[in-house]
C-alpha cells in the first residue's frame, strides 16, 4: 500500500463496537483483508502471459483470455453436471487449450507467484484483527475463491495477519458468500455463533449474508475495479498497475473526496501520459526515419502533442522545436474551394463541406459562416427557395437544394472566396511552408483531408515543400486521400486496418479530440496586425471555454507531468517508458473507452462536442434519455461521439424489463466490438 496511508478511525471503530455483538467476526480476503496491485483481478492472468511469454515464447500467446474462458467453461460443466457451485483451480487447468497440456506445471507456478506478487495487505484490517485478537474477539477469513486454502492461509500470514478462527475457502467447502450456502456451514462450524461479516461485494458479502441473517459491515475503500469489458492481453498491465497505484494513493487518507478537477488531473497522469508518452517516442522516430526538417502541430488537436513534445525533450534532441499552425477546416476548405473552382462551376467539395449540416444548422447559418451572407442576391434567393432563412438544413433534400442554390450563384460565391484563399496563403508564407523543406504535419488525424487541402494550397502557390502526416490514427476513407494528400503514417491505427479491429479508437476519437484541444476557439480566418503579420482569426466560445478549464486543462496538466517525469527519469510511479509502445497505447484507450467506471462514464460522456466545423452547437458525447425503439437507436448511435458509453448509459437508464431487448439489439448492431467487450450485455 502507499506509504503514507492513514488508518480509517471511523471504520475501525464502527466495526469493533458491532463486533462486541458478535461472537464471531467473519473478514472476505480478496479487496478487503489483501488486495492486488493491479486495476482489475482479470488482469492478473495478463500477468501470467506476459512471464509464461518469458517461459515458452509465441505459445503462450493469448492465454490471457484463455485461462478467463478456461474458468468460466469449468464452472459451467461443474453446474451442469454435479450442481456444484464451486470449482477447484486444478478443474480449471483441466479446460486450458491441449497446446498447453505440456506446460501446466509451469502455468500453476506462474499464476500463483503472480498472484503472490501481485497481493497487497490492507492496513485497517491488519490493524482491526490486531484489535479483535486484544479484545478477545474471534475472527476468520471467508472467501469465493478456487485457489487452496493453504495458498490463501500463506498470503495472509505472509501480509502479517493472525489466522484467528481459520480460513473458509469455498473451493474446500464446496459452498459460497455469492449464493449464502457458506453460512450454514459456519453456524455448524461455531455452533450457531452471531456472525459479523465484513467485505466488499454488494451481493456476497452484504445481501446474501443479510438473508441469512448475518450482520453486515461493508468495507470497500480496497476494492479494485472491474473493468471487464477490454481485450485482455500483456499490453494492457502498464495502465492496469498505474492506475491501481493512483487509485491506492487517492484513498490513502481516508477522508479523501476527490473533486471533479481532481479525477482529470489523475485520468491525464495515467490514461492521457501513456497515450501522449507513446505517441511522442513514435513522432521522435519517424521525424529521424524521414529526415523532417520542421513540425507543424495542427490547432487545435496539436496544443497538447506540441507541449508534450517540448516537455519530453524531444525537441532539444531532435533540434526540431515545433510550430503551432493555426489552421482548420474552415479556412482551408474555403481557400481550396476557390483553387480547384472557377467563376461558372464550384467545386462539388466545397459545396459539400457548405452545405454540411446535423440537422439543426438553419440556412442563415450556413450562409453566415462562409461569409455568403453578404451577397444579397444570393441571401433573396435563398429566401424565397426555402420560405424562411431560419429553416433547417436536413440531409439530403435540405442540403442538396442548399448546394443547388449556391451553384447557381455560383460567380459570386467564388468571388467571394477570394479574400480567404489570399489570407490563407500570406498565413502560409509567414509560416514558411513555401518556401521549401521537408515538414511534418501533426495532428490527430482519422481522414487526412487537411493534409490534402494543404498539399492543393502548396501546389497552385508553386512550393517547393515536402509534406509528411503523422497522426494518432486514420480511417479507410483516408486511402482515397492519399494521392492528393501526400505520405502520411500513423502511430495507432492504420486506415488500411478494417474498423471493427480498432473499437477502442473509434470510441475514442472525440474524446481524445476534446481533451486535447486549445485554451481558444476555432480558427475561422487570418486577418493583418499593426505590423502586417497574419494573426489567426478565432471563433468565440464560451461552452468550449469553460469546459478547457474545467477538464481539459487539469486533464493536460496531468498528461505532461506524467511525460516530464518518464522522459527525465524513465520512470513515473507504476510506469517505465520503455514499455510505453503503440499497443500498450491501444490497450490503455481500450480499458477507458470499453470499459469505464461509472465516474468515467458521467465525466466523459458529459464532454462537449461541436458537431460541426463552424462549431455551432454543442452536444454531449453521450445523449440525454433513451431512444424508443431499434430504429432511433441506431440513428442515436451512429450520431453520438462515444458509442460503448452511449450503450452502456441506455443499459443503466432502462426499465428492468426492457433490458434483455436493448442488450440483444447491441450484441447485434456492435458484434465486432468481440465477446469480451459485450460480456455485460449478455
């Protein structure tokens, strides 16, 4: 446990003045007696493959997920064929695959000096069996566990504690907490002794004793987590053992009530730094690999991959210090739509990106955000096509008769896009991106279509410059790309891997774009300063405001202390850099974005989001309320930012009734997200 952690006064008080009503006090082992070192107990059997790894090579590859299936297939056919509600670890090591067989020796040492390894003592139950052994007050320890008793016996003595009265395992027993049949055993053990038991599961250890008549004393400030609902695999241990740590550190005192800044200042340290850390050792070998002679980080998502390049040092090492290029969809889609159109035709992209709507963006808006409304021409027409500016712009009548609208006008929108197009291009030359030289652009990434405008803009201006992307992850649609854009690689995910192999990334992609942004708005344009120097020209925005100061700047500030601390040191707490690879990254993205606890699932599904470019309108990652019925579900889903939280908030705001429908219609729309990841809608 943390140094520092203080004893739970109000706790141990409370358990010892119900315990002098006891005759005996019955104490759960697993997250309230000990506890490990790790996020959740499923990753432990990471462990196990990561030293059998060691062991035995490429054969022990995937026995993570095969020890958790060998369990749960072991438990089954003891069920179904001898009513037994309890299993031995050996009928465990009986389902493991026959690849295996040879080595099951080795597996049962591995796993059970993992499992020592890996166990924690929790201070206050040290400190109350101590004080029920003074008093005079018997005690024992009682566990749903498949591991022999000795084993168990040996980690307590081992953690300190006194066996007092005995350990009750139920894979001696036979019988367990979950199902309440221990209890008689131990009323005939202590000949009807009143039992007080203390652990931290709501169903074994609180209910099921209560209907049984034992009294109850919840204990859960050791409790771990139980995300079980990301791909389990060695990569995800760095998250698993930094997170655990942080979450022991915060509970340390026992009066510690962390605020909300608090939980985004911790969720940057570990979840935010690997990602960061990963992604910056990645840049720092494609910017040698490629011979980049100057790095462009895209506004706004490049704010925080620009600090933490700083801060990791790598721009000292590679001599490359980094620029903050303010650019955005906007200004480049405008100055590109007046490169590849022409006064008698408009470019049938721009009049896509013009016309873009989420169904609530009104005609006046759309004419507004380009600057068209001060056509008049074009502003009377749209009147009278539409019957009122203020109608909305719904795909695909609304916005196909808004692109026919603009064509026909279309002399004066190109006109109109010719300020842009020169304001963008004095921008670029100030920048000196025309003047040539081999520049990587930095950004989050998914299609690529900045990189292609940018490369049209470089091209018509005659430049000279070479232009290489380097991203967290790009989409399929990104290959159409490609020709246009240039040579771009990714660090996360390629856009020649099919979509339903990265879940985690897909779910990710506005969160990451939330908590990585700027302390400003979108760049709308570039307009001259006193001293002719182009200066961005930002959208104001105070929603976006007031939620980087309420998340993403505790969240960043989290990020790169993390980073500073790995790069200086090559360590941070539980963290060392060098295992911070990209799939360590993608595990890390999955145990949040699959998997979150329920503050995560409140903060982060909470988040913001502008739907679109011109940032008009703010719509949390996951919705408000339940759609009725699997058609609007599935528009819901395919509109929403986070999809795993968006399922997992209907699943808790349903009507008991109506869940084994929307868990069923789930299992059917994101069968790709894998059996593990949909377990809890089973």
């Amino acid at each position: 446990m943390p140094a520092g952690w203080r004893l739970d006064a109000r706790f141990l008080e409370a358990a010892l003045a119900a315990g002098r009503d006891a005759d005996l006090v019955t104490i759960d082992v697993f997250d309230t007696a000990l506890t490990r070192s790790l996020d959740s107990p499923a990753d432990l059997f990471a462990e196990v493959e990561r030293r059998l790894r060691g062991e035995i090579g490429a054969v022990a590859d995937g026995f993570a997920p095969e020890r958790e299936a060998a369990e749960r297939a072991a438990r089954l056919s003891a069920q179904a064929l001898h009513g037994a509600e309890e299993i031995d670890y050996e009928a465990i090591l009986d389902r493991l695959p026959g690849r295996l067989s040879p080595w099951r020796g080795l597996i049962r040492r591995l796993e059970l000096e993992s499992e020592a390894d890996a166990l924690l003592p929790v201070p206050d139950l040290l400190e109350l069996t101590r004080a029920l052994a003074e008093a005079g007050t018997r005690f024992a320890f009682v566990s749903d566990m498949y591991l022999p008793r000795p084993f168990i016996e040996a980690r307590l003595e081992a953690a300190g504690f006194g066996l007092g009265a005995g350990v009750f395992v139920s894979s001696e027993t036979g019988a367990t907490k979950a199902t309440g049949r221990i209890w008689p055993v131990l009323a005939q053990r202590f000949a009807g002794a009143r039992i007080l038991h203390i652990g931290d599961d709501a169903h074994a250890d609180i209910d099921r004793p209560r209907d049984f008549g034992i009294a109850t004393l919840p204990y859960l400030r050791a409790r771990s987590s139980r995300r079980t609902a990301l791909p389990l695999s060695p990569a995800s241990l760095p998250f698993s053992r930094a997170r655990r740590a942080q979450v022991l550190l915060s509970r340390a005192d026992p009066d510690h009530d962390p605020s909300d800044a608090a939980f985004w200042r911790e969720l940057g340290a570990v979840w935010g730094g690997i990602v960061l850390t990963g992604f910056v050792r990645w840049l720092e070998q494609q910017v040698a690999r490629h011979r980049i002679e100057q790095l462009l980080f895209c506004a706004r998502d490049g704010w925080l991959i620009l600090q933490a390049w700083r801060d990791s040092g790598a721009a000292a090492r590679t001599g490359i210090d980094g620029v903050y290029f303010e650019v955005a969809r906007r200004p480049l889609n405008l100055a590109c739509g007046y490169v590849r159109g022409a006064p008698g035709r408009l470019d049938q992209a721009l009049l896509g990106f013009l016309a873009s709507s989420d169904g609530t963006l009104t005609v006046r808006t759309a004419l507004r955000r380009a600057g068209l409304d001060a056509i008049p021409a074009l502003v009377a027409d749209a009147n009278a096509q539409f019957g009122d500016l203020d109608t909305r712009l719904v795909w695909p009548d609304g916005t196909g008769r808004f692109e026919h609208l603009l064509q026909a006008h279309s002399s004066e929108v190109h006109a109109a896009l010719e300020p842009h197009h020169a304001a963008l291009i004095g921008y670029l030359r100030q920048s000196g991106v025309l003047e040539g030289g081999r520049f990587g652009l930095v950004d989050l990434g998914w299609h690529a279509t900045m990189q292609r405008s940018l490369r049209t803009l470089l091209d018509s201006a005659g430049a000279r410059s070479e232009l290489h992307g380097f991203y967290y992850g790009l989409w399929p649609a990104a290959i159409n790309n490609r020709a246009g854009a240039g040579p771009a690689d990714s660090a996360f995910a390629s856009d020649f891997e099919p979509p339903e192999e990265r879940p985690e990334l897909t779910d990710a992609v506005e969160v990451l774009e939330e908590l990585h942004t700027a302390p400003h708005g979108t760049v709308t344009g570039y307009a001259q300063d006193g001293d002719g120097r182009w200066q961005a020209v930002t959208a104001e925005d105070p929603e976006g405001s007031a939620q980087f100061e309420r998340a993403a700047k505790p969240f960043q500030d989290g990020c790169l202390a993390t980073v500073r601390t790995l790069f200086e040191t090559g360590r941070c707490g539980a963290l060392a850099l060098e295992e911070i690879t990209p799939e360590v990254v993608r595990a890390t993205l999955a145990a949040v974005t699959l998997s979150p606890d329920a503050r995560e699932l409140r903060l982060l599904g909470g988040l913001g989001h502008h739907a679109t470019f011109d940032h008009d309108g703010y719509k949390t990652l996951v919705p408000n309320g339940v759609p009725s019925g699997a058609e609007a579900r599935t528009a819901a889903l395919r509109s929403c930012g986070w999809r795993m939280g968006t399922v997992l908030s209907w699943l808790a705001r349903v009507p008991p009734e109506e869940a084994p429908e929307l868990k069923a219609w789930v299992r059917h729309m994101m069968g790709h997200y894998g059996k593990r990841v949909l377990g809890r809608f089973e």
